[in-house]
C-alpha cells in the first residue's frame, strides 16, 4: 500500500512537469525571448546563460570514499551500488523519468533521506541541436524532474540544488548521434559527505 501512495504522489508530480510553461512560450511566443525561472522556493532552478558562471569551478564534491561510505549504511546491495550511478541519460527532446532511472533515484532518495547534512547539485544538459533558449529550458526541465522525484520520494528540498546549463557543458565534442546521445543528460553531484 505504501508503494502505491508513494506511485500516486510521484505520478502526480511527473505529470504537473510535463505542462512546463516555458516549453509552451518558446514554442507560441518569441523563441528568441530571455527566458526566466519559473518556478520559486528550495526546488527552484538556477539557468545558467553567462560564461563566468558556466566556467566556474564545480562546488567541492564529495570524495569517492566519503560517498562510499555513506552508501554502505543503506540496507540492500542494489542500493549500495545503484547511488555510484550519477549520469542518466534522456531521448531527444524528452525530459521523462523511466523506470531504470526511477529505480536507482530511489537509492539516491534513502541516501539523502538518512543524511540530512548531505546537499545534492541536480544539473540538466542538453545537446547541441535547437536554439540556447530551448536547450537551457530542456535542461531545466530534465534537472526538475529528478528533483521532483526525489522531493515525492522523500528528500528535504533543502538538500536539492536544481541548474541547467542547457548545451554549454557537453560530455562529448561532436555532431553526431554518439555525441548527441552522452549531452542528453542529468548529472547529480554529492556534496557534504565528510
């Protein structure tokens, strides 16, 4: 029965993101338009458009070992080795969890769950295809909706630090599908473990 509340809340909220108005004003309104944030509160994105915050140095992370020792204190294996996933990856223009991703952010979930001090950096990315705006909108989106499971999972917003920085950081130079496929991406950043 619990399974089921807790398939109900994350339904709902997946389905709140899939109305995203950004989305909806890139696609009727001015497509060259600044976009802004608009989402408020702990779960409220930063989007990046500015290269001094693009190129700055990522926020101290925590250590292979710190982590690893914080993910052996969850009950099963699977989670052990579930939360050392950190990269998921997204079809073209899509933003929706599936049920892969979904079952290792339920890892990610217990972990944050039983360590409040942790702080979690969710970062959205996109690939090199479509405008700046657009892409810096698909990251936010992508970004949003791993903090939404997380928060339906259980996790203090507060420990949730929601970027897109959209094309500008690609895991891989290129235009082609190989390229593309590795820059669809949510990267989740681990940070006061020690």
């Amino acid at each position: 029965m619990k399974n089921v509340v807790a398939l109900a809340v994350l339904s709902t909220a997946l389905i709140s993101l899939s109305g995203c108005s950004t989305l909806d004003r890139l696609l009727k309104g001015n497509p060259s338009a600044a976009i802004e944030p608009e989402t408020t509160g702990p779960l409220a994105p930063s989007v990046v458009n500015n290269a001094e915050e693009i190129n700055r140095p990522a926020d101290r992370a925590c250590a292979p070992a710190a982590l690893t020792a914080l993910a052996a204190r969850l009950p099963e294996a699977s989670q052990q080795t579930a939360v050392t996933q950190s990269v998921f990856t997204f079809a073209t223009d899509k933003h929706d969890l599936n049920s892969e991703i979904s079952g290792v952010l339920a890892a990610h979930a217990l972990l944050l769950q039983q360590n409040q001090r942790v702080q979690m950096k969710i970062t959205g990315h996109t690939d090199e295809r479509g405008t700046a705006d657009y892409n810096l909108a698909l990251g936010e989106r992508r970004a949003n909706a791993v903090a939404t499971f997380l928060a339906a999972a259980g996790v203090t917003p507060t420990q949730l630090q929601v970027v897109s920085y959209g094309e500008e950081k690609p895991a891989a130079l290129g235009s082609d599908e190989s390229a593309w496929a590795q820059n669809r991406r949510v990267e989740l950043a681990y940070s006061g473990c020690e």
